[in-house]
C-alpha cells in the first residue's frame, strides 16, 4: 500500500506533507504534489499534516479520486 495525493491538492500545495515525509518519496508537479508510489513506506506521517485532507491510503481513495492512484503513479514514469 501507498499513499496517494488527490484532488484538493491541485493549486493549494501546502507544503506540510514534503517537509514531513520521512522518505522524501513526495514531490512537486506543476500544479500539485505526488507521491512515488514505489518508496513510500507507508508511514502515514504525510496523510497526517495535511491541511486540505488530500492525501488517501490507497485502498482508501474515494471513488471520485480514484484517478489520482494512476496520476500519481504516472509522474514518476
């Protein structure tokens, strides 16, 4: 499981979740954040400081975000 940033991220980037991660696996789009999916640990320590509540455990996405798994997926391709 991963962690996954979703919609209420676009245009906000509060910055809170990359100065948290320990792993530094969350970095910065042009328009959002993301989160690499193949070195989050699973820590939960983003999902916790986030001030938009954007960011999901990955099984936990709900459905109207569940595009965000894929996007986030797609920008560290």
């Amino acid at each position: 499981m991963a962690f996954v940033i979703t919609s209420p991220c676009k245009d906000e980037k509060a910055a809170e979740c990359v100065e948290t991660c320990p792993v530094d696996c969350i970095h910065e789009g042009d328009d959002m954040y993301y989160i690499d999916p193949d070195s989050c640990i699973d820590c939960g320590a983003c999902e916790a400081v986030c001030p938009v509540e954007a960011i999901y455990a990955d099984d936990e996405v709900p459905v109207e975000e569940q595009k965000f798994i894929q996007l986030n997926k797609d920008f560290f391709k």
